[in-house]
C-alpha cells in the first residue's frame, strides 16, 4: 500500500489549523529544545484556541469534582458542595468513570445538560434529545455520515468556515455548497445571498441537505443578530433544509451590549419546532474553561427530526461505544455549575469574571495593533477567540508569489513563524472571498505575551511591507 | 430527511455489542427503577467487557496520578512516587489535561509507551511510531478510512470476529473477507484455510488490502501459538497484506502455561521488519485495570509502512484533533506501570493480581456451567473476557424460529434476557459458520454474582430445553 492506492478523499481533505504550519512549527520548537539559534526564543501557537497550553488556568471547580470522582478519600480536601456533587456522580454513573456509559452519555448528566440549556433558553430541554460527544467535532462526524451518500448530497457552509466541516464534507465524499459572509458588514450573513446559492446549487443538481450556522462565528468572530437567526430557520423551515448550529462559542462573548441567543431559542420563540430539525453542538473546550484535552461536548437534536435518521445517528454514537466520561462529567458541570450560595459559587464567578475580562482586553489589544498595521483592517470580535484581519498584500509581493507559485497568505504565515515563532493559520484553510487575504490568530496568550505578540507581528508587517513598497 | 434518504452504508451497519437486545436490556431497567414487576431485579450487563460497571474497583495508582494531575493542592494525600510521576507529567504536558495535545498525543506519553512496548518485546519501539487513541476503535477507523475505496477493497477478518471490524467496513463501504476459526480446536487459526479465502476472493475482483487478527482472541477468548502467528505474518509479508493486531486483551492470559506473544515481537523475531507494514492495537479498556470510560489507547505502526500512508493517517488524527489527556495518561501508565521499590508498586501488584486471579476464577465458574448445560458446549477461554459457547438448538425450536421468521441465537438471548434481566449478545453479532449458534458472555459480575448468573443461567436453559424437547 501506498500514498496511490490511498482513498481519495482522505487525500483530499484538508485540516489547516492542525496543518503543515503547524508540523513546522513542532519542527522548530523541537529545534528550540535541542539549543538551536532562531530568530525567536519560543514558538506561540496562536494557530488553535487551546486556551491552558497557553497559561490559562484551569476552572478550580471542575477539577475539584472531577478528582473527587476519580480518586477516593479526597473529601476532606474540598468545599461540601463539591463534596455533595462528586457524592452524586459517583451514586448516579454505574461504575464511575472508568465504565462505558450508554453510548449517548450517562443519563443523569443528560439531565444536567438538559437544566442548563432549559435556564439558557427558556424552553424545557429532554435528556433523551441530547448526545454526549467527545468535543463538537464527533456529533459533526455523525451528521455528515448519515446525511451524505455521495457527491451530489451538499451542505451549506459559511464562508469563512471552521474547516471541520469542510474536511468532514470532503471525507464522505460529499460537496460543500458555500455562502459568503459579508465582511464589509461584520461579517454578518445575508440571507438572500443564502438563498441564491441554494438555487444556483439545486441548478447544478445537488440535493442541498443541511445548512451550518457557526454562531458567535469561527473564524470571524461575529454575533449574529437574533433578526437573522430567525431569517435563517424560516429559510430551513421554507427549503426543507437541516439546521446545524454550531455554538460552541456562546458564552465568549465580548461586544458592549450584544448577547448570545441559540438557535434553539430562535426556532422555539418563531413557532418553528414543527417544521424544523434543528442539530446544536457545544463543547467544553471553548467558553471561559477551555478544557480542550478533556473532549467533552453535547449535540442536541430538537424539533422535526424523523425518528429512522435519530435511530441512525444513535448507531453511529454506538459503534463509537461512548463518550470519554471525563469529558461527559465536566460538560454537565459546564451547563449546570454551582449556584448562588453554594460554598463554591464565589470563586467559580471570580475564575469565569477574570478570564472573560481578560479574554477581552487582550481581543483589544490584538484587535488594535492589527488595525494599525498597513494594508491590515481587522473587523472587531464580538465574541469566539480570534482576530480574523483582512490583508491588502504590496503587487510586488503578490507577483513574486505567482511567480513562484506560493499561496500569498499560506507565504505570509509561513515567513510570520520562521521569523517570530507566531503560529497562524492562513485565511486559505477557512475559505475566502476569491482575491481577499486574512489569516486567523488568537487572542489566547496570556495578557503579558499578548502585547509581546502585538509587537512582534507588527514589526513583522512593517518589515514586510518595506521590503515590497 | 427521513430513513429513506440516510446513507445506506449507515443503514446497513450492525454493531450487536450495543444493539437491540442492549436498548431492550435498558428499557427494563428503567422499568425496574419504575417499580415495576419483573421475573428479576436486576438487569446484570454481560453483554461488553465493562468491568467497573460490575464493580471492579480501580487501580488506586492510575486513579491517584490522575487526580494529582487534574488538581492542585493534593499532594499531602498521595504516596512519594505518584507525587513524583505526577509533577513530571505536569512539566511536561503543555497546559495540562485541558489542553489539546499534538494529534498523536503527548510526545512524553508515548515514550513511555514505547518504554513498556521495549520492554514487553525486547526490540526498540520509537514514539514516533505510536499514535494514541481514544480506546482502540480510533486507530480501526483510521485504517479502514485510508484502505477503503470502495466495495472491491476488502479486509480479511476472523468470523467470529469483534463487530467494530465489520461496522467500520460496512460504514466505509468496503468487503470484509471472512476467515473461520475452528472451534474445534479452540477456536484456532488454520493459515491453509486463510489462504484459501484469499484466493477466492482475489477470484471474485476482490483487492484484499489487509487482515485483521485478534489475539487474545474475541469473543473466543482464544490465544494464538507463536507458530500461528508466525505463519500469518510470513503470508502477509508473501501476500503484501497490512496486518492488524488487534492485541487489547494482551494482559488477560488465564491459560496455565500459556502467555502472550506481541505480533511485533514475532515480525521482528522472523526477520519481516522489512516486509510486512504492522499495526498494532492496545487499550486502557481492558486488562486488569478495565478503564473503559476513559477511552484511552494506541496504535503502533512498525514495519514497511509507506510514509504517504502515515500522512494520511496522521491528517485522519490530526481532523480530530487530538485523543483526550486523561486516557492518554492512562495509557501511559498502563504501559509502564509503577517500578519495584517505589511506594506504590506493592499495593499496585496486589490490585493487579488480585483482579486477575478473580477474572480466573469466574471464567472457570462460567464456562463450567456452560458445559454442564444440555447441548452446550464452551471452549476454554484461555485469555480475554468472554466465554462463547456453542448451542445445540433442539429441533423443535429450530422449527417454531424458522416459522416466525426468528433468527435463534438472537431469539434465544432476547428471552434469556426477559426472563432472567442477563445481556448476551448472538453469535450472529460475531458471524458464526453457518448453522451454527452461540452467545458471548463476559465471566465480569463479581464472583459472588457469578454464580447467581450461572445458577440463572442454568435454570433458563433448563427449562428451555423441557420446552422444546
């Protein structure tokens, strides 16, 4: 066997936040490691929103619970309601972490996930609707296998777009059907738009399945508003279309006055459940917790979903046996967490305030320094993790790079890691309006790195920018 | 969207470990929790190798390891080495258990992968070669996913076989090509017959990309000679075949007499390093310590891969990310485990035996009822979880199941389970040779319930064979 008789599509798919500027950068911090001479002392990897590798400490509640339920003994050294909670799980999880649940995740958790998305929204959440995944990214795989059966069952994407759903598309071997967000505009969505991509897709003759909604968005970073979340599942409603709505980021959220709304909310409040089957992730790994390495998560299937495509999808979570129960324990804690009054309530509100305070002076700080830069033009975060700035690259440096058949922005990158140790991930692998440039950053190092990282991009751009002026 | 438009590659999929009967096991357990009147009082899970599930406790070091990991401040509450181990995997794991890790898991992990590896085979594994998994099922659909073009591409696996192999193959739309083991003689594997198969199904258009042996075997408990596997490796080195060794029960030998020998170990004793591309499965799941709900295990790939297909399987990782840290530490453990003289290892080696000569134990327990049983027959299960006993049906039965359109092994489970509230699964989930029967059952209730299920066990059959006779 070789890389000819390979599956194809396996070739085909591509994953850049994890992809070869990352392996690069590995290669350079190893290079580091063994004492070599670089233009930089350490790599940063702005590249993935992976908030602990970069310093941020964990929630201590949640660690607390979680080694109260592992390990026996350790009552003594936490808050009675940590106590009480562990004391719970350990009664309610046959065999504890170290068992397979049911595949869609233990049933008491599901309960807890259900209290937090029924406060969220205001309307009752079932356990029985909601899957325990291991991150968003398994109730993705789920979807995309039972929805595509070859290359002419598409899925609407936003473009820009959080290049899972592309590599999944690409993997079974289905086609991505794109709608451009409006940059000009916040990188807002115009359904209209939406709408004629539909058509022009049914044209072509694809059976235009599902439509993802990435909310707040990745890479963007916008919010959207709750007018165009309507918009949008009226439009599912109307074109028979599967909504997936990835909200991960739903409690990263940073604009003055703006607030989350799910979609599930927006399908409930319009009188939609009906005549919509609605698809929601959410994951431990975003938020102010950021348990990344944990792989916890929830997909949540509400209103019209045909009971044959449930039972599939239930399948699929069971030839994957279950999902890790690290990660089921501390998504129930991310949807249920200590209330008012409870001993821990008052340090899990300081840990969440801090990190969200710090969350957004450091999107200003980045945000800023990217705006100042020449050619760069950076719409502001609402919320999620990144910086997703608009670069006008010099006509000199945009012939060099067809001259040497270099992707402008994927060249960027590149000469932006070997000369700072910044890891980005090029606009390319999110997808952008044809003849734009961006690349993704996080706003993830710690506040003192972050100006440090502000810095050392702008000298970067300015040297950059001399050199083909 | 509804049945008719899913992915027929899902439709198609069976996974019988957590199939009907399991979803039909559960809803008698809620209605047990209801109150409700049954002809038992508990439904005893024997369906999956779920150890904690049935009460086995942990081993304390995985557990206190993890903790200290997990939570500051706990050191005063564990002995020096775990304190110790502890803070060298907090220096070297970037951010920690919440944090993503490289996609093949933590560099320092997997070397001490290798150093358990190293030590298990007496030849040098390299962590480069290792990729961690959540549980072993990863790093199948890894594989299946890169080999699997299409309907002609076909994985040669054992009948009876773990169904993952079959599901997988199904889901990516490829052939399974099956070889029989003979039950005869304990379930061994002849290489004559397996050639056999081979060239028929080359005959057939079938590109046979790759065999898969599960040794300890399952659901047959079966452990292969060294002489078998010998002879396997040398006909996938003579055939250009990718062997899969799916070695997860590696540490559950009950055999006297009898041990396990790695397929790695064979390849290199036989001089095939240079011919034959090996991979080789391993999980936290199993052996003594059953750590299911963690998800952790590897995947070792050595021998004459070609790197194009390594890419391949690393971009497949690299897509999900990364497997969670807590199972990668685990893992970690597993394969080097705390060392003679440190403070732990007595307590560890006494859980560790413990656990194993209880396993013991129960398999005798079982398999002696089992083969007490009229029309029974059970192969001693010389390794792994299960016994898979062979059931003579009296031809009465056979008659009224062909009559109602019942297959009978899994007719025989579903009333064994409403009758006495035990979860088996068909052999008919495995694949059998034709007309033949059996279920599989896990030796794991404790060894006070064991006996309950032998005792219930014997009485169902009883009464079942006064029925039909």
């Amino acid at each position: 066997m070789n890389g000819e008789t390979i599956n194809r599509a396996v070739v085909a798919a591509e994953y850049a936040v994890r992809g070869p500027i990352v392996v690069q950068a590995r290669q350079l911090e190893k290079a580091l490691e063994r004492g070599a001479e670089l233009p930089f002392d350490k790599v940063v990897y702005c590249n993935i929103g992976n908030p602990h590798q970069l310093g941020q400490k964990p929630v201590s509640y949640y660690r607390q619970v979680l080694a109260a339920i592992d390990c026996e003994g350790l009552d003594g050294a936490f808050p009675a309601d940590v106590v009480a909670r562990a004391n719970e799980y350990k009664r309610s999880i046959k065999g504890g972490t170290g068992a397979y649940s049911e595949s869609k995740g233990v049933e008491t958790l599901r309960q807890r996930v259900a209290v937090g998305i029924t406060k969220r929204d205001g309307y009752a959440a079932n356990p029985d609707d909601i899957f325990l995944t291991d991150g968003a990214s398994a109730g993705c795989h789920y979807l995309m296998n039972v929805l595509i059966r070859g290359i002419d069952d598409a899925v609407m994407c936003p473009i820009p777009q959080y290049p899972l759903y592309s590599a999944a598309l690409t993997l079974y071997g289905g086609t991505l059907v794109p709608y451009y967000l409006d940059e000009d505009r916040a990188w807002s969505l115009n359904v209209d738009h939406v709408k004629k991509q539909l058509v022009d897709a049914r044209a072509e003759g694809k059976n235009v399945r599902a439509i993802v909604v990435i909310n707040p968005g990745n890479p963007t970073g916008n919010l959207l508003s709750d007018e165009n979340l309507t918009e949008i599942a009226t439009f599912c409603a109307d074109e028979g279309l599967l909504l997936i709505s990835d909200e991960v980021y739903q409690e990263n959220v940073y604009a003055e006055g703006k607030k989350f709304t799910s979609m599930r909310k927006i399908v409930f409040d319009a009188g939609l459940e009906k005549r919509v089957a609605l698809a929601s992730f959410h994951s431990t790994s975003k938020g102010f917790y950021g348990e990344c390495g944990r792989r916890g998560g929830y997909m949540e299937l509400v209103g019209a979903w045909d009971s044959d495509v449930v039972a599939a999808i239930m399948k699929l979570a069971s030839i994957a046996l279950c999902p890790n129960l690290a990660g089921q324990v501390v998504t129930s804690m991310v949807m249920d967490p200590p209330k008012e009054g409870e001993p821990s309530y008052e340090l899990f509100c300081k840990e969440r305030d801090d990190i969200l305070a710090s969350l957004k002076r450091r999107s200003i700080t980045l945000g800023s320094a990217l705006n100042a830069l020449e050619g760069v033009t950076c719409q502001p975060a609402d919320g999620a993790m990144y910086c997703f700035p608009n670069l006008v690259f010099p006509q000199k440096y945009m012939d060099e790079c067809k001259e040497a058949n270099k992707i402008p922005d994927v060249e960027y990158c590149t000469r932006l890691l070997n000369q700072t140790g910044i890891v980005t991930v090029p606009g390319s692998g999110f997808g952008q309006k044809p003849g734009t440039w961006h690349f993704r950053t996080t706003f993830l190092p710690s506040e003192e790195d972050i100006k440090g990282v502000a810095v050392k991009l702008t000298d970067f751009h300015n040297s950059f920018i001399a050199q083909y002026k």
